[in-house]
C-alpha cells in the first residue's frame, strides 16, 4: 500500500471564459497527516477538493486517491467532507443532521445511533443535539458540519474553510479535535486562507496562489529564515560592549540585541554580559518566521513585480468562479 493517500499530478481546470482556477498542481499527501493547502480567497483551493469529491471535473492530469484513481466509488465510500458555506436544512437538529448524512452514506441503523452520540460528544455538541440548526451560532453549525463529515468513519477527511467566521475558542477546540483525528490514524486535508490557524498543528503545507503551487513540504523546511533570539534590554550599553557583541555575531539596536541562532544556550553569554554591566533584561523571545511571511515571501518571488499589501488586509486573489 502507498504511502501517500493523495498522489496528483498536473491537476488543471479552467471554466468557461478561460479562466485558470488551477494550472497544473503535482501534490502528494501523506498517510495519517494533518495537511493545509494555504492561500488568499480566489487561489484555487476549493476548486480542488471539489474536484477531488467529484463535485465538478478537472480538465486535465490525473491522480490516485487511497491507491485508485479519483472518483472511484469505494473510495468515496471512504472520505469526509465539510464545504465552504455549507448549508444544512434549519427545521433539523443538530442530531438529525448527523443522522441524515448516515443515511446517505449507508451507515446501518443499528449503528447510527451509536455512532451519532459518539460524534456529537467529539464536537462537544450533546447538550444541543436538539435544537434546531436555525438557532445555531456559526460555531456551532461548523461543529456539526465536523461531525457529519465524520459519520462513514472516513480514511480522508477535506475541510473546506472549517474555522471561518468561528470565534476564538471554537479555533482552539478545533485544533485540539484535528490533533485527536490524526492520532486515530486518520488524513486530514484543510483548506484555509487564515494562514496562522494551522501554523501549530499542521504537518506539511502546500502554498497555492493564483492557481498555481508556490511551495509545498514540512513548515520548518520551508521556512527561508533561520530561527532567532531577541533580547530586550533597558540601560546603556558601553561601546566597548556594543563592539564585542557585534564581533560575536549579535546585532545590536537601540534597547534590543538579535542573536541569530536556534540554540538558546548561544545566548547565554550575553544575557551574562548584560547582567555583569547592570543592564536590565526586559525580555528574552524567540523568533520564527510566521507562515503568513512564508507565505508572502513565496507570492512576492512568483510576482516579483506585484506591489506590495497593505499591512492588515486580508490576502486576496482574482475572483475564481465556484463551480
């Protein structure tokens, strides 16, 4: 058996008007992993998982899913999906929504039950199993939607923007269900444009913008800056002092001292130095490249001529039709 769930090379699709949702993607996913397609509303990423689901067809490449090509209907016996905006019937209950999607995909009575009850404890959903999905906040509607992804026991489980319009504590209890997902053994495929949400779980990563793979591995292997230590201090430093570091390779600001290194015993010596002249150490922090800067760095070196985004703004791309 393959070690990859997802084997896919040269995916294309273009709809009607010409427009290029996806320009030829090689990807491959491994088993039991947590794997986050990244990238600005627009790239492509929800064109590919419906193609993936067999919700709309690709006009070109091919690939395996769980060792047989896509769409082969055993396989999608075997997956879960969660879409963008999914919308499930408001005159339901949280339970009959769940119960509803057993029933398509032919999950016996006799285990429906259990396996209803077992999903809405995973999702935290017990107590609500009985309202009706219209009084339902949007974390929780996401909640369910979780859950009837769940419901055939999937190998493959694609999440299309799971965390959008969730609060706060809805993302955490996210993060620690896809945790608890993967450690059953499970693949877990998110498409997300909030590029910090994964940042702490994720296993590999894939970086899509405008239709066309920028970047794809393990987070720390792409990551083109070396982790750092920063050191913030207040009081005056000597020349003498401010010489020797810069010999030892630490950069030296106004009230901040940089050590570019990932061992934090190679700052030990100076927050030595700096005790040993008086100095007060305000803080001492290490830094990493944030995926949202991997990301950036990699738009910025396909468009090198793009000008540069407005601090803040949310990542953008040309509007991709949806189906």
């Amino acid at each position: 058996m393959s070690d990859y769930v997802l084997d896919l090379s040269g995916i294309r699709k273009t709809y009607r008007g010409g427009v290029e949702a996806l320009k030829g993607i090689d990807l491959q996913v491994p088993r039991g992993c947590i794997y986050g397609l990244l990238g600005p509303n627009g790239a492509g990423k929800s064109t590919m998982i419906k193609i993936l689901t067999t919700l709309i067809r690709r006009t070109g490449g091919e690939g395996t899913m769980l060792g047989k090509p896509i769409g082969d209907r055993s396989v999608l016996q075997k997956i879960g999906l969660l879409p963008e905006h999914a919308q499930f019937p408001d005159y339901l209950t949280g339970r009959q929504v769940i119960e509803f999607t057993a029933g398509l995909q032919d999950v016996s009575s006799l285990e429906c039950k259990t396996r209803t009850d077992s999903l809405l404890d995973l999702v935290q959903m017990t107590d609500d199993q009985d309202r009706k999905m219209k009084g339902y906040s949007k974390g929780m509607k996401q909640r369910i939607g979780i859950a009837q992804a769940l419901v055939n026991d999937p190998d493959i489980v694609f999440l299309d923007e799971p965390t959008d319009g969730v609060d706060p504590a809805g993302r955490r209890d996210f993060r620690v269900l896809m945790k608890k997902l993967r450690e059953e053994g499970r693949t877990i495929f998110i498409n997300t444009h909030i590029l910090s949400e994964l940042e702490p779980i994720v296993d590999r990563v894939a970086i899509i913008s405008h239709g066309q793979l920028l970047g794809e591995g393990v987070l720390d292997d792409l990551r083109s800056s070396k982790p750092s230590y920063q050191i913030e201090f207040e009081g005056r430093l000597a020349p003498a002092r401010i010489q020797a570091m810069s010999e030892q390779g630490f950069t030296v600001e106004s009230g901040l001292i940089t050590a570019a290194t990932s061992k934090p015993g190679d700052v030990q010596s100076v927050i030595d130095q700096l005790r040993q002249d008086g100095i007060v150490i305000v803080r001492v922090e290490r830094h990493t490249q944030s995926l949202e800067d991997l990301f950036m760095g990699f738009v910025d070196q396909a468009n090198p001529s793009a000008p540069p985004p407005i601090p803040g703004a949310p990542l953008q791309s040309p509007a991709i039709p949806q189906s």
